[in-house]
C-alpha cells in the first residue's frame, strides 16, 4: 500500500542497499579508533570507560612496583566501579583539540570532511582556529586565489572578509549566518576539492549537494531552549549520509568525537536505537481552509447593490475531511500505528503468557514432573518457610527505613539550622554502577524560598510520593514525622541533587557557615536558593524507589564557585559522621540484618536437599524467562511511545481554524461564501495568511513610500531572526517616525486575531516586530550592503533572509485579489529596489 494510493497509480520500490558503504570511528585525545567491534553489532572494547581506566592506572603502577603487585593492583582497578566524578574525569581527559583529529583524517586520507559543529559562532572558531594549519598544496592555493579574486569581481559586498585567511589554507565555515552567494562560493570550492575541511551547522546535513568522505559529528547533544538536548538516531543519520562520494569513494567515514558529556557508549546506543518513523508536518493553515470549503465569491454590481455570485459550489465539510483523510500525516497515523498496535498486543500477550510460566503454580508442576515425590515434598515444605522469611525480612526492611527517615528528619533540621552541613548521597545507577557524590545540603523542598521547585515537586506526577506515604501508614509508629519528603544539595560536580531520605549515606557536622560574609550581603542558603530556582535545565531522575526518586540537574557558573568548596569525601572525618544518632534507628538495622542471615540459611538448606539440581534447573530456567520479560516491557514501553508521537493529523485543528475564518467575517463556513478578505488571504503565502492579509487590506498602508512600505511588510515576516549576543556591538537603523506609528496602530488588530485565535484554541504565530524594521528601509532606500553591515549586529546571512522574505511579500502584492491599485505599485517600486546584490535572488 501507498499513501498515493487511490490518487494516481503507483509502485512501491524499496531498497536497503548504501551505494557507499560507511565505516564508524571515536576520535579521542590520542587515537581514532574504530566505534565497533568487528562484527559491527556492538562497542569496540578498547573504548570501554573501565578499559581507559584499566590503562591509565596500570601506566602508573607499571613504573612502581614489581609484575606481580602491578597485575594484582591494575586488575582491581580495572574492575573497580566508576562513581559519577571517575566518568567525568576520565572523559574530560580523553577530549580532543579539533587539530588532533584534523591529523588522524588527513594522515589517513579521510579528508575532505564535512564537520558539524551546532553553532554558528563554533563554527567561525573552528575555522579561526586553524587558520595556520595548511591543508592546500601550492598548486591548490593558487586555485584558490584565483577564485577568490573571480568573486571579488562579480560580487564584491559578499565577500566575507573574515573567512579569507581560512579558505587559503582549505578551511571553511557554512552556515546559515552567511551570504547566500558566499555558501554557494563555498559550495563550488569544496566539490573542487579546494576545500578539504567544511565546518557546519546541522542545516547542511539536507538538501545541499556537497558529500565528502568523511563527516565529523562533533556532539551528540546541542543546546536548546531548555538545556542541552540529544540529538535523535535520525539527526545522526542525516548528518552521517554526507560520508561517502559515489562514485570516488570505496567507502565513507563518520567519526564521532568524545566530549565531556558522551563517549563511546552513548554514541552506540544512539547508533543502535534505529530509525524514529517520519512524523507528518501537515497543519491546518488558514490558506489550506480556505482553498478546500471557499465556493461563492461576493462582487459588487453596477447596481451597487450587494449580491452574491457563485463561481464554484464548494466542498462541504464532508468532503474536505475526506480529503484531510487522505494526508500523509493520517497515512502514518493509520498504517505505522496500526502496524504498533498489533504489535504491541503481541508483546503483550507474550508478556502474559511467559508470566504465568514463572508463577509458583507453574513452577510447582514443573518441580513436580521432574523430582521424585520425596524430594519435592522436602523442598516445597522448605520453600514455603522460606517464603514467610522473607516476607519478614521485607517488613523489617521498611521499619529500618522508617527509622532512617524518622532519625535523619530531626537531624537535618537540627544541624541545618545554623550552617550547610556537608553529606554524601548513595545511589546505583541502571548499568549496575555504585555513585557515591559529595555534596552540601541546603535545605528541605518545603522551606526554602523556590517557589519554581515547590510547584513542580507538587504538581508534577513525577514527584509524588504516595507509594511511600501509604507504606510508612503501615508502620507501628506512622505519622508525618516518619513520610519521606524531598530536599535539594550541591554536589561537588556542580549539580543539583533532589533527593528523599532514602538517597542520604552520611551527613557530617561541618559544612558552610549560613552567615553572611558582610552586613550587606544575603545568606548563603539565600543565595544559593535564589540560583536554583532561577535555573532553567531539566531534571534528570539518576533512580527511583517506592520512598521517592533522587534526580540531577546540571548547576551553573554562578554555583560553580560553592561546588568547588565542597570537599571529597575521603578528607571529611568519620568522627564528624551525625547519621547513627538513633538507637531506634540502629536496632532496626540489626534486626534487618538477623534476618537477612536467617534468609540466607534457609536457601542453605534448600541447596542440600536431595533434588536440588534438578530443581535449580527450573529456577535457572525461570530466572532467564523474568530477563526475556524485561526486555519485552523494554520494547512495549518504547512501542508506546512510538505510538503516541505518531498521531494522526487531527480534524480537530481544521474546525479550530474554521471557527477562526468564520468569526472573522474571512468565509461563512455554513454556506461557503468567501469574502474579499477570505479570497486575499487564500491567496497569499505565508505563515499566517490571515494575519497577512489583514495587514495588506487596512487603508493605513496607503500612505507609505515605497521603502516605508517594506519596513512595515518587514515586520510581518522577521520571525526567527534574530541579534547576535556576541558581536561587539549593538547597532540596529532605527525606522522613521512614520513605518513606527503605523505598527504601533497595528499592534490592535494583532491582540484582537490573537485572542480570537485562542478562543477557539488556534497557535498561529502573529509577527509584527519593529526590532529590523530600520534595516529594510535602509536597504529599501538605496543604502548599500558596506553601509549596513559597517555597524550591524546582524550576522550577513539573517540580514540576507530578511531582506529575501520581504521582497518575496512584496512580489506577492501586485498579484493578490482585491488590493487596492496604490498599494500594488508602491509594493513593486519597492521589490524592484530591494531586489538587487548581493541578496538578488538571480545573483544567488
């Protein structure tokens, strides 16, 4: 099936084959080694964190001592679990300068490379940076250069000035803060194979024709709104489908490079993780709603009165949602969810059916085929003490946790109340590894001033703590002295802990002083708070129990500082250690302990018994069945994810913006009439035509020049563009008096479609921003792109990409329906202005 089908005739062709076949390298400080072993289905071993570990220590060690301690000492290192602070140490270490692994691909003929670095500013530094590393041969530069001097002559504004001295030595960056005409420039060099390192945003991984042999993934994460993200298997993918040059190259190489926040193995399970499934872009949009139900057309007569003049029926709102059925975005919604559905409900059955393998009934039959009666009598008696013996131990299990919170509530508020008392946290994370952070605790959730932290411990589902509450209301001594409840510490890696009880090691005696260094400064535990609550990264759950969840958030430059005095836990004295204060406390740990022994001796005894290996054979063999079911709950819960991005295009939004259109007077949406603003705006592109036409159709436009007109036209489409912060200075023209009184008058109508929008639940952006209004009629007046960009905090490229969407409005003018003649020529007086080098659309 296709989602064509029943629209043309069509054939499905599918091919899984790479015309070039792409090789996985991690470049590190010292080497660049293959990602994957060789069979290329997991990790290369030698690129193991406890691998890394294993050689650092035992370079150390094999300069001291004899063979025999230094085999003994490096293999306990090497098996010695890493904390938190030994992985970010050992891959802080590994980092590598952009010039180290320059040499690994040139000296393995793996250039020329496309290397992706996610920011502009990243990318100019990369380039900045090697501008003495020469990668041309003499016969290349001179190309260069000759080149060079070719645009210079065609197109002298769009040299970029501070990218020269890099592409004489073969480097370049690409991306979107450039000319138009320089990237194209840069294009045409690096196909040459004038160019042999091109250092580029994410953009460039679609729809430019520039494949190399190598692509060099700089990050597996770049910064977003709210913190840093990963990047997706897809993003991956797109950017390592650059490697390989058909036809020239055997093979292409990607290579990926440590950074202080991934490795090796969270490039693997990227790599591994497979495709996401394509997620429709498809949107209603007032255009789209319009052009499908639009039928009769209002004109005037000679007669002046109004009537009405049917020029096309229309389709009934039946008819347009039959096809909005046929979308691409509903083809995925039916056919990829249909295809996870049932395979989730196989999943699940399976899970069921595996499940009630493993239960005691099962495993009793099973026990009782296999064993002789005598010896299945004998274990099953003993198992079923067994049994009462841990549910015993579970229930002393939680009294010694109730004490533990019990003791450690008082303690906290006691010794917290005149300092920060230092204190470790404990916890094991998914692969099995034991963390131990050293951290200073600041205080309980509840009593500090954040009121950004409160809210979200309490009303985020995430948070809550009600399997805990209703197992300490179990207890012989309940109550809410006894109910876990969550507190925030620094640790010394200079994160955020959000802890319960259950996370806490040791607390210690010492800590900071909460007094204030001057009269006029703030408490410590006030300014700390203060710069928690301001942050804006997300909360990352590190583990999870039935008393609450221990999470992390990454800290800031302004907590830098305090982590740094946190001190390692090895310095701090056990004499300081406040923990075991309670005997109740320690009672319930030595009971816990007893009995924990006493489990232990009941699985002795069974272990004895006369059919135990034949009954461990079935255990064994159940033990393997809970791990298969693991791994399908893993897999369901991942298919349900899948599922619930996967959601069909919803009609729900093409009535919303129905309601828009027909409140708006645009279209009667009952009898398909369309009026003069409905026909304008179903003619116009844009992101928001309604809006569009709106703004073209107000008599106040009427008055403008020409270049007045494109600075108001200017700040209908500047969404995304931006000032750049690090520029050195903060220069934008400011628009006349005139282009600012007419936005001004605008801004009414703007807040009046928004809230129609929001009434019936529409999110269409409405720009009208005056920020770049004064670059449009400085362009539009005839100043020159030197004279702009002399004192502009614009990059080149945003500038361009401005300019470029105004005069694709203006263009649109003179063809719209029903706009008023002056309105039609100032708009084409102003795009033929405008239109001109180095930003005409003919020249780039």
């Amino acid at each position: 099936m296709s989602w064509l089908d029943g629209l043309v005739r069509t054939e499905l062709v599918t091919s899984t084959k790479r015309p070039v076949p792409l090789t996985w390298h991690f470049s590190t400080k010292t080497a660049l080694l293959p990602l994957l072993d060789d069979k290329g289905t997991s990790m290369n071993r030698k690129l193991s964190l406890n691998y890394l570990q294993y050689d650092e220590s035992g370079s150390e060690l094999y300069r001291e001592e004899g063979s025999k301690r230094r085999k003994s000492r490096r293999r306990e290192n090497a098996v010695r679990p890493l904390s938190k602070n030994d992985i970010s140490n050992i891959r802080r270490s590994q980092v590598p300068q952009i010039i180290d692994t320059l040499w690994h691909l040139k000296a393995r003929d793996m250039l020329p490379a496309v290397w992706f670095i996610f920011s502009r500013k990243g990318c100019d530094a990369a380039v900045q940076y090697l501008e003495d590393c020469r990668l041309l041969d003499e016969c290349e530069t001179s190309e260069v250069e000759l080149a060079l001097k070719r645009f210079r002559i065609q197109y002298p504004d769009a040299v970029r000035v501070s990218a020269v001295k890099g592409l004489r030595r073969g480097v370049a960056a690409h991306h979107a803060g450039c000319l138009p005409l320089w990237k194209s420039f840069i294009e045409e060099l690096f196909q040459r194979g004038l160019v042999k390192v091109v250092f580029a945003t994410e953009t460039l991984a679609a729809g430019i024709n520039m494949p190399a042999r190598t692509a060099v993934i700089s990050s597996l994460s770049k910064r977003g709104d709210s913190g840093r993200i990963q990047l997706s298997s897809n993003e991956l993918f797109q950017m390592a489908g650059r490697a390989g040059r058909r036809g020239i190259d055997e093979k292409g190489h990607v290579v990926l490079v440590q950074t202080p926040y991934e490795g090796p193995e969270e490039c693997c399970k990227v790599l591994f993780s497979g495709l996401q499934p394509l997620v429709s872009q498809f949107t209603a949009s007032y255009g789209m709603v319009l052009n499908l139900v639009a039928g009769a057309k209002v004109t005037r007569r000679s007669t002046g009165l109004d009537e009405i003049k049917v020029t096309r029926a229309g389709r009934t709102l039946e008819e347009a949602r039959k096809l909005i059925e046929q979308s691409f975005g509903n083809y995925v919604g039916s056919n990829v969810m249909l295809a996870a559905k049932e395979e989730l409900a196989r999943i699940e059955k399976e899970i069921e059916t595996l499940t009630s393998e493993i239960s005691e009934e099962a495993i009793a039959r099973k026990s009782q085929k296999l064993l002789t009666q005598s010896a299945y009598q004998e274990i099953a008696e003993l198992e079923e003490e067994l049994r009462a013996e841990k549910r015993l131990r579970t229930e002393l299990r939680r009294k010694m946790e109730r004490e533990r919170v019990s003791s450690l509530k008082p303690l906290l508020k006691e010794i917290g109340d005149g300092h920060l008392p230092f204190m470790s946290l404990h916890y094991t994370d998914s692969d099995g590894v034991q963390h131990l952070v050293a951290a200073v605790y600041l205080g309980k959730v509840d009593t500090l001033n954040t009121e950004k932290l409160k809210s979200m411990v309490w009303d985020n589902e995430a948070f809550a703590l009600k399997t805990a509450v209703e197992n300490f209301e179990l207890g012989d001594n309940g109550g809410e002295d006894v109910k876990p409840s969550y507190h925030v510490a620094l640790g010394s890696d200079n994160s955020w802990y959000l802890f319960t009880e259950k996370w806490i090691r040791t607390v210690y005696r010492t800590g900071f002083p909460n007094a204030a260094l001057t009269l006029a400064d703030a408490l410590p535990r006030e300014i700390m708070a203060e710069l928690l609550d301001k942050a804006d990264r997300q909360w990352q759950k590190l583990a999870v129990s039935e008393l609450g969840g221990l999470w992390c958030m990454e800290g800031s430059l302004e907590t830098w500082s305090w982590s740094l005095n946190v001190p390692v836990l090895s310095s701090l004295s056990e004499d300081d250690e406040v923990l075991q204060l309670s005997q109740a406390y320690n009672d319930a740990v030595e009971c816990y302990k007893s009995q924990r022994n006493k489990v232990s001796r009941w699985k002795k005894r069974i272990a004895r018994t006369e059919g135990f290996k034949q009954y461990q054979k079935i255990i064994d063999s159940a033990k393997f069945t809970e791990e298969k079911i693991r791994r399908l709950k893993v897999r369901s819960k991942r298919l349900i994810g899948r599922i619930e991005q996967i959601e069909p295009t919803g009609w729900k939004e093409f009535l919303q913006v129905s309601n828009v259109i027909h409140e708006s007077r645009a279209l009667d949406i009952n009898t398909h009439v369309i009026f003069p603003l409905g026909e304008t705006a179903a003619a116009i592109r844009g992101e928001n035509e309604l809006w569009l036409a709106m703004v073209l159709r107000n008599k106040l436009l009427l008055n403008l020049k020409p270049a007045q007109l494109a600075a108001v036209l200017g700040s209908l489409v500047s969404e995304g563009i931006r000032l750049r912060p690090w520029k050195n200075n903060s220069f934008v023209y400011e628009p006349s008096t005139t282009v600012l009184n007419i936005i001004d008058l605008l801004e009414e109508q703007k807040s009046s479609l928004l809230e129609l929008q929001e009434k019936h639940g529409v999110n269409i952006p409405c720009c009208l921003d005056s920020q770049f209004t004064g670059m449009v009629e400085a362009w539009a007046s005839g100043l020159t792109w030197k004279e702009i960009m002399m004192d502009c905090a614009m990059d080149e490229g945003d500038l361009a990409r401005l300019l470029r969407r105004t005069i694709d409005l203006l263009a649109q003018v003179p063809k719209l329906p029903d706009i008023d003649p002056l309105l039609q020529i100032n708009a084409k007086s102003a795009s033929n202005v405008m239109d001109r080098p180095p930003i005409s659309e003919l020249a780039g």
